[in-house]
C-alpha cells in the first residue's frame, strides 16, 4: 500500500513525486519508458528557467537524482489497467495500491511514418517549434500540416528562419482566417499545397524532402534543414476511457488544482487539456498535482 502512486516519469510526473516526496507521502512511480518519457526525443532544451541551454538527459538526470534522495519508488512496468474507484493498478501483471492516485502519462505527436523520420528525430526533425526554433536561425525549414497549430509556429519559425515552407496534403489551410491573412503577410513563409511528405533525407541531419503533388502525381526533393511535424497530438490515455472524463481527442479533463472525475485521482502534464504544453508547465502541473493529492490525503486522516 503506497499512499501515492503517480503513473508517467516525465517532467510533470518527477516534479509530482518531488512534491509528494517532500511532503513525506510513500511514494511510487510507474513508468513505460525509461525516467524523462518522451522529452528525451529533444536533445536540447533552451526555454527552461535557470538555463541558456541544457540536455535534456542532464535535466531529467538531476530530477531523478532528487526524487530518488527522498526515497521515492520507481519501476519501469507498462500499466494494463487501472481501478479508480480501489485506486489500483496494474502493470506487468502486478497489482499495485494507494489513497491516490496522479496520472502524468504524457502525449505523443502523431508522425508521419514516412521513411527518415524516426532516424532524423532530434537531427532536423522536430515536434515543437517553442523549444527548437532557435536551433534554425536563418535556415530553410518545412512545417508539415494545415490547422491553427501549424499556422501559429511558422509564425514564429519565421522569427528565427529564413524560410518557412508550410506544406500541406490540402489545397488550402485549414487554420482560422485571420491567421491565414498573417501568414500570406510573412514574406518569409511558401506555401507547399495539394502535398504530402514521402521521405525525410539527409546523412548526419535533415538535408532535403521527397514530396508528392496529390493533385498531379508529380515528385520533387525540397531541400530544407528542418522539418516540423504538426498534425496533431494523442494522449496517452487509452487505459482510462470509461473510467475519467476525457474530451474528445482523449486528454483528460481537469480542474486548475489537477482534481479529474474521480475522487483522488489527479492528472498532470500533456496528458490533460490545457493551452500550452511545454515542460515549464508540465512541471508546474505536477507540482500543483502534488498538493491537491496531498490535501486530500490530509482530508482523509493521512
């Protein structure tokens, strides 16, 4: 019996059991992955307090290394199933107890699944244009997908690039009008309409992209330093549908002080529907997580 089990050890899910472990509360962490989940896919982060720049492996070292020195748990098990109401869990065909529970699963970008995509993850190619725009100055750069997300950070590639190609398998963009009329403004940004992206190339780092005319059928090479990839984001929440509230795309649905649907039961990090995800406020999330869980165990006698 734990008093709190906190499921992901991302950024949210460290700072969560930072918190807990502070707050003297037996604590432990189950995680898929290895300690940092999906962040470490960035080589570098630039945009955290305290850092000009820093590895990400070197970031998530020193929060393991302090979650670890308050005696914190943590395994790395792939969780089946999950019992809100007994607040159990179960991985790796254990079954494992608390008071609470925190859920800090994290998103993952869909990818494209074409070929160099995977190899040149962290080499050029990239999910966030907060955290790796600065990387780019004055570079060529594709950005891959249509909606107000794409629409928003090639804006702010263009800051740091170039160029920005926005490419896109329709004839136009769906993102909201107004920002349409500020891209077409931007003499920084191309449009690349009616395509698709059918290979990411390069030796070392992203040098070029095969894309293929939908329209014509006709197959060109791009060449570019980056490419970012923005057609959406998938929660990691399968194993709770029917058991919180989740919006329609699967995050989680939460209040400000991290309280879900279920009673006890916290969420913290991508996994939960907010404005910005970026790991300043994944980690505030956990924080906050932390001491609503903590509240609450109080309220219950702990």
């Amino acid at each position: 019996m734990f008093d709190l089990i906190i499921i992901g050890a991302g950024p949210a899910g460290l700072t969560a059991a930072l918190y807990a472990g502070r707050s003297r509360l037996n604590t432990l962490i189950l995680e898929k992955l290895s300690v940092g989940g999906r962040i470490l896919m960035s080589e570098h982060i630039e945009n955290y307090p305290g850092f000009s720049t820093v590895t990400t492996q070197e970031l998530i070292r020193r929060m393991e290394e302090q979650v670890r020195a308050l005696d914190v748990k943590i395994e790395v098990v792939q969780v089946e199933g999950i019992d809100i109401e007994n607040k159990t869990v179960t991985a790796d065909g254990k079954v494992y107890k608390a008071q609470a529970l925190i859920i800090a699963t994290g998103a993952k970008p869909r990818m494209l699944n074409c070929p160099g995509e995977t190899r040149f993850t962290g080499k050029g190619v990239s999910y966030c244009a907060t955290c790796d725009a600065p990387f780019f100055k004055e570079k060529h750069v594709a950005i891959v997908g249509g909606g107000n997300a794409v629409a928003e950070e090639a804006i702010y590639l263009a800051r740091f690039a170039r160029q920005v190609s926005i490419v896109h398998r329709r004839d136009e963009l769906r993102a909201s009008a107004i920002l349409q009329e500020k891209l077409k403004e931007n003499k920084k940004i191309k449009f690349v309409l009616s395509t698709v992206v059918t290979e990411i190339k390069g030796a070392a780092k992203v040098e070029s992209i095969s894309v293929k005319n939908v329209l014509t059928g006709e197959e060109k090479n791009l060449t570019c330093d980056g490419v970012f990839i923005y057609i959406g984001y998938d929660p990691d929440t399968e194993f709770l549908k029917g058991k919180l509230d989740l919006n329609e795309s699967g995050f989680i649905i939460s209040t400000e002080d991290m309280t879900t649907s279920g009673q006890g039961v916290f969420a913290c990090g991508d996994c939960r529907k907010k404005t910005l995800y970026q790991v300043v406020t994944a980690c505030a999330d956990g924080a906050i997580a932390a001491d609503s869980a903590y509240r609450y165990l109080a309220s219950k006698g702990k």
